[in-house]
C-alpha cells in the first residue's frame, strides 16, 4: 500500500495535498452544521449524535481532572528532590553539556533577562548550559539587544553568543525557520569548531519567556544518562502559564487555566504526549534528523513528527515531572491583550496545516509501526477537529432541533434531549471544582495578590461561554477555513510585556 501512496503523491503532488489540506475543515464543519441541515433530513440520527457527544465531553472534562490530578502530583514528588545530586553520582556527569536555542523577535531585553536569569540559578551548573540568542537580522535593533545580554552573563554561562538569521528565499519568517538557522551555527561554533561532544549534548527550544524549575537541567541529565535510548529522545515539562496569570483579562486567565491544566494532564498519557512550546532533544538526533524545518510557522509538532518518521517510529517523548512557566498572551491595554491572545489562537490552531503531512508521510514512509504511527495521527486530527467544534455542539447544538424542527421537539427523544443534554454538561461541574482545586494547588503562591481576587476567581468561569466562542473556537475555525481556501497566515509574535 505504501508503494500505491507513494505514486499517488509523486504523479499527483499538488492535488493530493490540497485534498488532504482540505479534509479537517471539511470535517469540522460538516459537523458544526449537521444539527442545522441534519434536523431536516435525519432528526433522529441528530439527536443521538449530540446525545453521545455530550457524553464524549463528559468523559473528556473527568479525563482531564484525574490526569491533571497524577501529574500534579509527580510533579510534587519530582519536586522535592536533589536531582543535582543524582546527576552529578553518574559516571558521565561532567561529559553533559545543554544547549538552549532561545528564538525571539522584537523582544524586550528584560523578558529575555528573566528566562537566562531562571537558568542561572539552576542547581546544575550553568558552566554547562550554553545559550544561543536566536536573533532575526531584519530587526533593527537584534545586535544591540544581543550585545546588552551577552555582556551580561558571558562569565555565568558555559557560552552565550547571538545568531542572526537572513530572510531567505522560500522559508517561512518565523520560529521554525529561525531555530533552523541557529542550531547549524550552534553545532558549527560548539561540535566543529569547539570541544564539545555531541553524543552527550542535549538541546532545547526555549520561548523567550520560560521560566524553568531550578532542578529541570539537573533533572534532564540524569533521565539523559540513565536512558539506553537518549539519541532517540524528547523530553517535555508542563508548560504552564503562571507567569503573568493575575496580571491578564479573565477571559485570558480562563483558556490559559485550561492551557495550563491541559499541558499538565498530557505528561501521564504515553503517546498523547507530543512536544510543545518548550522542549528538549538529543543533539545527535536533531543533526541526524537535519534540524527544524523551514517552510513551516509551527514547528514543534513538526520536529517530533520529523523525527519520528525519519528514524522509523524509533523516536519517544519522555515527560519531565516539573514544571516551567510562561506567560499567558498579555498587550498594553485590555483590548490589545484580547487580540494577542486571539492571533496567538490563530497561530496556534495553524497547525493543522501539517496535518496533510503526516497523514502523507503515514501513507508512504515504509518500516513504520503500524498501530503507534496511526495512533499519533489519528490523535493529532482529533484535537484539530474538536478544537473549533466542541463549543458548537456542546453548546448550541441541542436546542437547535427544537426550533428547526418543531414537530420532532415534540416527540420523547425530541422533548429529552435538552434536558438530558443539560444534565451531562452540569454534572461536568464537578471536573471543572476539582481543577480549580489542583490549579490552586499548582500555582505558585502569590502574597500581594488579595484574598478576594482568589475567592472570585471561580466567579470568573461563567464567562465560559463567550470566551470560549471568541478565544478558541472562532480563531481556530477561521484559521481551519483559511487553510481550506488554500490561504497562508502570516506570522504574528505574541507580544510579552
């Protein structure tokens, strides 16, 4: 079969790539609209489908409590011990070396300060971290943003030093292409032309706002060291956004609980967890694999999928039980930090436009297990199909059959349905008062925040339903339909103040 792809794709490779480009969005509103042409035509089959996606949502909601619950608390377990101590026991403790690739454009020098501050004060020794400033040279002030940091903590660091990366034809300006860019110089200036050795060299893609756990380096030597299958690895902290989450609109602080919650939960679900955000890699694979791609805006599903293809399945994401922190999108004023939020969206849910690549990759690379590389695609196409779904259904859908179809509303199934509807999301309370439970217990603790704003924190979550709409759902269906139409998104940072 995959001999068949393979010629498929090659004697057809436009047209096949835009029929797979094209085949979430039509999923995705093939579903929001079946309730409304469905109602007409086939009431019952209407009715039973909300009926069982309600009961999937509920799942879901108790899923992601219980998961989020483990995590937090090996995340705990994690935290309490000296795993620089550990580290430094094993033989090759010394051989170890971490580089950091930190991508930025138009960043304030002081957000970048704070992230190589964190890292300096990481219990393994900063004489063996080496960061790279990953700068854009269409910036107009990058070198001198670059020259201030560099004098700053050239004697705290194994090495710092700045890249500049060209517009270059046919590459996508953005994180991916820029990161591409600074790990060929990085293993030019440390492996070619310095002393470092790559069989025991990690690196890490860094936003410029992350805020790792004093133990995180310390941590990831020695799950490095103690892993026979290292070269073969990535490994993921919770990304959480505790940074600044007191700081931004509720409607912000409402998906960035859920952000946080999430990217905690996924650290206990195997395979389900996929690198993200920040994330750390052997250097040896990231060579052999040829470094990030360049025609692409989100790269860190891409690396993974890149990697695990090229070596054949032979590739696993290891999860760090801590957590690092970042900031949820924030802008000068309340509107602007709504917008940022809402392009960061935009961006995010971009990703599905990899989607036609890995479904093709998955029908034409040979040798690959078959159940685990189905299992990641298929898991990858749900959660961009759901993302701008779920609000559709789980919040109108029910109460559409009873306006469009009048007659049917009245019959058991018909008269039941928002009632029973109603009942399986309410009950889904009860998820969402534990994860505020175990988001009060994850964050880190604030003294000048009053009391008062931690009491009415909960009140905030009856915004639920608009945010939702206007802060996932709409941004993630607007960018599936534009990837429909066969349209490319500019790229956008998110602003950081």
């Amino acid at each position: 079969m995959t001999s068949f792809f393979s010629k498929l794709f090659k004697r057809y490779p436009i047209k096949t790539r835009r029929s797979l480009e094209l085949l979430p969005g039509l999923l995705v509103w093939t579903l929001i609209s079946f309730p409304i042409w469905g109602s007409f035509v086939i009431p019952v089959i209407v009715a039973y489908f909300i009926l069982f996606f309600d009961i999937f949502f509920f799942y879901k909601s108790f899923s992601l409590a219980i998961t989020a619950f483990i995590a937090s608390k090996k995340i705990r377990d994690t935290e309490k011990q000296d795993w620089n101590a550990k580290a430094q026991q094993l033989p090759d403790a010394k051989r170890v070396h971490h580089i950091l690739i930190i991508p930025n454009y138009k960043e304030k020098v002081d957000k970048i300060r704070c992230t190589l501050q964190a890292l300096a004060g990481q219990s393994y020794p900063a004489s063996h971290l080496h960061v790279v400033l990953a700068m854009e040279e269409r910036e107009k002030d990058a070198r001198e943003r670059a020259k201030i940091l560099i004098n700053e903590y050239k004697h705290v660091f194994g090495s710092i030093f700045a890249t500049y990366h060209k517009d270059i034809p046919n590459e996508v300006k953005g994180k991916s292409s820029n990161e591409a860019y600074a790990g060929r110089e990085a293993y030019r200036l440390l492996f070619e032309k310095g002393n470092l050795d790559i069989n025991y060299a990690t690196v890490s893609s860094v936003d410029a706002d992350s805020i790792f756990h004093k133990e995180f380096f310390a941590l990831l030597t020695y799950k490095f060291l103690t892993d026979t299958r290292r070269y073969n690895k990535f490994w993921q902290s919770a990304n959480v956004y505790h940074n600044n989450i007191w700081k931004v609109p509720a409607p912000i602080r409402i998906i960035s609980f859920f952000g946080s919650l999430w990217r905690t939960a996924l650290l206990v679900q195997g395979d389900r967890l996929i690198t993200n955000a920040t994330y750390s890699l052997s250097f040896k694979m990231l060579k052999e694999i040829d470094f990030w791609d360049t025609d692409v805006i989100p790269e860190d599903y891409r690396i993974f999928f890149k990697a695990f293809f090229r070596l054949k399945g032979n590739v696993w994401v290891e999860p760090i039980f801590l957590k690092t922190s970042m900031d949820a999108a924030q802008s000068l004023g309340y509107i602007n930090s709504l917008k940022n939020k809402y392009h960061q969206e935009r961006r995010w849910a971009w990703g599905v436009s990899d989607d036609a690549l890995f479904i093709q990759w998955g029908l034409t690379v040979k040798g690959m297990p078959f159940w685990r590389k189905n299992f990641l695609i298929y898991h990858v196409l749900l959660d961009h199909i759901l993302w701008p779904t779920n609000w559709f259904i789980v919040t109108v859908a029910a109460n559409i059959i009873a306006i469009l179809n009048p007659i049917y509303s009245r019959t058991s199934l018909g008269y039941y349905l928002p009632q029973m509807a109603g009942i399986l999301l309410s009950s889904c309370l009860v998820a969402l008062v534990i994860m505020l439970y175990i988001d009060y217990k994850n964050r880190p603790e604030n003294a000048n925040l009053p009391f008062r704003r931690k009491l009415l924190f909960p009140l905030e979550f009856i915004l639920m339903p608009i945010v939702g709409f206007f802060l996932s759902a709409l941004p993630a269906l607007i960018s599936h339909t534009q990837l429909m139409l066969g349209k490319r998104l500019e790229y956008k940072v998110t602003e950081k103040v």
